[in-house]
C-alpha cells in the first residue's frame, strides 16, 4: 500500500496542478485573452492571503515529495502515529478522488469565468448553473476535501498545521470574494446568496 501511494501521491498533485490550476487557466486564456491569474504582490488583504495560500500549495507538494523520494526524512514532519489506519488512508484516497474530479468539473462548468483570484478590471458571467447551483464556492470546497484527504493518508504535524492554515485562507479568501462579487453584481449576487449555501 506504501508502495503505490508514492507512486499515487505525486501523480495525483501533478494532475491537480497541472490540469486544475494551469490547463483551465491556459484553456481560459487562450479563449479570452484575459490572464485568468489575479493574485498579485501588492499590499491588499487580498494579495497577502495569495501568498500565503501559494505557500501552503508549496508546502502540500513538499510533503508529497519527502513521502514519496525521500522517505528517511519523512519523520522530520512529525508523524501523528494514532492517525495511521488503513481505514482512514483509503477514505483519504477516496476523498482525493473526488476533490480532482469535483474541481474539475466546477471548472468546465465555470468556463470563461474561470479566475485566480479577484479580478476588477474584465467582465464575466455570474455562474449559477450545474455545482454552482448546490454550492456558491464548489472549487473552494474541492481544495479542502483535497486538503482533508492528504492529511488524512499523511498524517503529520506538518501536514495537520499546513491543512489548518489552508482552510483558514480558504475561508478568508471566500469571504474577499464574496464582497466582491456583492459589488460586481449587486442584487443578482444577493439572490444567488439567498439560494444556495457558501459550501454545499
């Protein structure tokens, strides 16, 4: 079981980044013209939560790389021994499963909306439609199963704190958002909020 899950791990992060983060965002670009990728180095709320959340993505694909090529460092992360279980590591394969094939269908159904981050410069649709119709953040969501998932088959202290601070970011960057998108759509957004709940 080891054996496969460091082979498992990194394709799985190399399909979540690649195809989740930069081949919707080429995909979008391309149709648009528009750099999908919003998060900058200014000194908002906004781009400070960006950077840290990029800190944590690095982090998570640190952990993968130290389980899966250099295992005899792995107890530099602090193992949580009473977490290994080959329950909840198969609920962890599971739940990763489901985030990759959830994001990506919130992107497709996101389509030329598709974003990184807040942007206040180009026009695009207020997607209401598919995911987007049972969960106002379904992508948001899709990275915290994610995140759950990969503390739950590498459970460690390392893992457990950038698991934290990804989901405190994820529900600031949310709420940055949503205050947003009050603004750029109005009563539109406001009806939308009415109906369907911020995570599902």
């Amino acid at each position: 079981m080891i054996t496969l899950l460091k082979i498992f791990l990194p394709i799985y992060f190399l399909l979540f980044f690649g195809l989740a983060m930069f081949w919707r965002s080429y995909i979008a670009w391309k149709r648009t013209g528009i750099n999908p990728y919003k998060l900058g180095n200014s000194d908002t709320v906004h781009d400070f939560v960006g950077k840290l959340f990029r800190l944590t993505l690095i982090a998570t694909a640190l952990i993968v790389f130290v389980f899966s090529f250099m295992d005899q460092n792995y107890e530099w992360l602090s193992p949580i021994v009473w977490m290994n279980s080959s329950a909840l590591m198969i609920l962890g394969i599971a739940l990763l499963v489901l985030a990759l094939t959830w994001v990506l269908v919130a992107q497709i159904q996101m389509g030329d909306s598709w974003r990184i981050g807040i942007d206040e410069e180009s026009k695009s649709t207020l997607v209401q439609h598919g995911l987007f119709s049972v969960s106002r953040n379904p992508i948001f969501l899709g990275m915290l199963v994610m995140l759950i998932g990969l503390l739950l088959i590498l459970p460690t202290a390392v893992t457990l704190t950038v698991t934290v601070l990804g989901v405190v970011l994820i529900h600031v960057q949310v709420r940055l958002e949503e205050a947003f998108l009050t603004e750029k759509y109005g009563e539109d957004y406001c009806k939308y909020k009415m109906s369907v709940r911020r995570w599902i």
